[in-house]
C-alpha cells in the first residue's frame, strides 16, 4: 500500500509513484521531507529558478501532511495572549498578518493550479461550551480593526440553523476559512513543481550528511545529493541525522475517524459544509464530507502510540455526547500520525548553521500556516525579504526529551480536566 489506510488515500486521484535517489545528484537547494512545508517551500524556490532536489524517506505526503484535519484557518495554536506576552503587540499583529496571508496563499495555489476536488467545504465554526461570549465578540472585533478580517458571532438560536445540538452555547463564524482533502493537494503541488523542473525522490530516507563545507551533501541508502543549502521541513517524524533539530520537537499522535455514508441521518445534526471546532483547549475538530454523505471527526493526541480501537471509543463518546441523534451512525474508518510540537507551541523557522535551514512545528496550526512559512523562508534564503526574523522568537527550544513527552501527556491531561470543569 502506497500509504497508511485512511479516508485520504481511499480517494486518492494520483497514486503516482516516484524512483528513489540513486548516484551522486547536484542541485541548488536539498529539501529532506516532502510534506506541505518542504514542497511549498520548494515550490517558492523553484519559482524563482533555483534547482531543488526533494528527499522523502517514504511518499509525498506519507506523514502528517497526508493525513491531518485538513483545516486552513487564520490562527496560530499558541494562542492570542502567549503570542503577545512573547514578542510584543506588534510583532504580534504581524504574525497574525501572516497567517491571514497563508490562508490566501493556499487558496490560490488550489485555484491556480485547478486541483480537482482540493476544497471540500468553506467556513470555520469556532464552537463555544460554556455560556460566554465576550472574549468571543471582542476577538472577532479586535481582527475586524486591526487586519480587515470579518467574523461573525453567532448566539445560541443563530447557531441552531447550523448545528442541531444542545452542547454549544456561542460561535464565531469565520467565513475566510475553508478545509480541503490534504493529501490530493499536495501531490498536485508536488507534480507542478516536477513540471517546473524540481526533483522529488522517494523512498529515500536521509541516512547520513555532510553540512560543514559549502557543498552539503545528504546520505541516501542508494545515492548522494549536493548543493550549497540544505532545508529539513521533517516534522514530527524528524530523526537523529539532524540532533538539533530532533531535540527540539515533541512527535504528538492525533487521531481521526470517517463515519459511513449517511447523508439523511448526518443531516439531522448538522447542516452547515463548514468545519467545526470547539473552543476546549484539548479540543475536538469534525466535517462532513463527500457533499454531506460522510463525518470526518478529529481529536485527542498522545505522545505514544495509543490503542485504536480506544481512541475510537472516546471520539465517538464524544460525537454522540454533541449529537445523541447520530447514535446508530457506524464508523468505518480511523487512523492516527505524527505533528512536531515545539513547547512554545509556535512554528519553527530558520537557519540552524550557514547553509542549513529548518521549518518544523506545524502541530496545531492548520495548513496555512505551513503555506506562509514555505513562502518566507524562500523569500529569506533568496535574499528577497527579513519577514522570517518574525519566528526569531519561536526557536529551537529544547523539548525536554522523554520527560518532556511526559510533561506533554500530563498537560493534555490537565487541560481535559480544566475543560471539564469550565463547563461545569
């Protein structure tokens, strides 16, 4: 199988395969990962001439990129206030800009490069489950002043004409947002950057590397890669070949399920083609898909492979809990992957040593977010812009190790718990 069984790779449009490094290959950028971070940034380069190899140990896409929520919203997971407390309200509010502008920036990739069936649905509900509203009503005003971003708060009746369910008090609608089949993008992005002259090789795990001279050279088990740059965009399967790198991450597991087709029982609890995501901060995210036929729902995370058929059990515990109408809706389908977290919960970008980048951490933050950053650490490795000086801050933070996983898993833990007794 070409890929880990999910939803996703069952309606795969392109299952082309690609041969695996093999010789010595020279380039001007060496790109280890092929995900949306390493393809969106080779893509940039590619666009302004630069000879890009890609090195994937497995496919295009095979990671978290293939497998994820597939929600492109204007955020960042480490939050309003951390953001702000970290680099000041300024940078706050260009950072923010950003990732207005990766929303724009994916969106128009889908449409230039006419990716078939890419969108699956606009708009983001941001559900609330617990009866407050202000910080709600002031954070959609505070975006509508300060970046022109229009969200609208939805109360109790307004949000009925959407969902069908007792358990969300408030939302905001955010219309700007849209949630896409991530795995069909990006193998779209992958072959027009091979149409434009770019090299992807996969199977090709990266096994060793040289990056102390101006030529660096990356390791494969049947071949050799050159060039005076080298990016790691590895994610949250980032391995020892890059320690710095590696120490910096915490690999968290997140699970999804797919319902079966059940368009009329669906369409008794929700009735809205946006995504959802409600406002716990160990939250769960869902969609429908298919034009309504199917519910894909998202949630959890721990730092160690979990029992699947568990996981299945709390998802759907909390499905019902939200929809007791679609009790007698069967799940067909789950699976789990990787996302890098960083501790301070923000995307890493930047230069770890002369020649060697890195652009890691997207857990949490929507696929925006991964378009921007491929654009700015382009634009940084070009020369064309110092936008990437706004991630300084968000550095390679040691991770804390095994102890920081525990620290992870007892954090979560403890948020569960919070939430709960919010909503009490």
């Amino acid at each position: 199988m070409l890929y880990p069984d999910t939803w996703y790779s069952r309606t795969l449009r392109d299952a082309q395969t690609r041969p695996a490094l093999s010789g010595v290959d020279e380039a001007d950028v060496i790109i280890v990962g092929g995900g949306f971070a390493g393809l969106t940034t080779a893509l940039e380069l590619t666009h302004a001439g630069k000879r890009v190899i890609v090195l994937e140990a497995e496919r295009v896409g095979f990671g978290a990129s293939g497998r994820n929520g597939g929600i492109v919203s204007a955020a960042f997971s480490g939050g309003d206030e951390a953001i702000r407390a970290r680099v000041g309200p300024e940078a706050a509010r260009a950072l923010h800009r950003l990732s207005i502008e990766g929303v724009e920036r994916l969106r128009a990739t889908i449409r230039d490069l006419k990716i078939e069936d890419a969108v699956t649905g606009e708009g983001l509900l941001s559900l609330r489950r617990f009866d407050r509203a202000d910080d709600l009503k002031r954070h959609a005003a505070d975006f509508a002043r300060d970046f022109g971003y229009e969200m609208t708060y939805l109360d109790r009746d307004a949000l009925s004409k959407h969902l069908v369910s007792a358990r969300y008090f408030h939302a905001l609608n955010d219309p700007g947002s849209f949630h896409i089949h991530p795995l069909n993008t990006l193998r779209a992005i992958a072959a027009e950057l091979e149409r434009l002259g770019g090299r992807i090789f996969e199977a090709s795990a990266a096994t060793g590397h040289n990056l102390s001279g101006p030529v660096k050279r990356i390791s494969t088990e049947t071949g050799q890669a050159e060039a005076p740059a080298v990016v790691f965009a590895t994610g949250g399967y980032t391995g020892p070949l890059a320690p710095k790198l590696k120490r910096a991450i915490l690999p968290i597991a997140t699970y999804l399920t797919m319902s079966e087709a059940a368009p009329d029982l669906l369409a008794s609890a929700i009735r809205t083609r946006a995504s959802m995501y409600d406002d716990r901060r160990a939250g769960d995210y869902y969609r429908l898909v298919e034009g309504g036929r199917r519910l894909l729902w998202g949630g959890r995370i721990t730092t160690r492979a979990a029992s699947p058929g568990g996981i299945v059990r709390q998802l759907r515990r909390e499905m019902v809990g939200a929809f007791p109408q679609l009790e007698g809706l069967k799940i067909e389908l789950a699976w789990s992957g990787l996302m890098g977290y960083a501790r301070h919960l923000m995307p890493q970008v930047g230069q770890m040593a002369p020649g060697v980048w890195h652009i890691t951490a997207f857990g949490g933050h929507g696929l925006n977010t991964t378009a921007i950053a491929g654009k700015v650490l382009a634009e940084a490795m070009l020369g064309e812009s110092d936008r990437i000086r706004l991630f300084a801050p968000f550095g390679l933070d040691w991770a804390g190790g095994p102890l920081g996983l525990v620290a992870a898993q007892l954090t979560y833990w403890k948020l569960q718990a919070q939430d709960r007794w919010r909503e009490r």
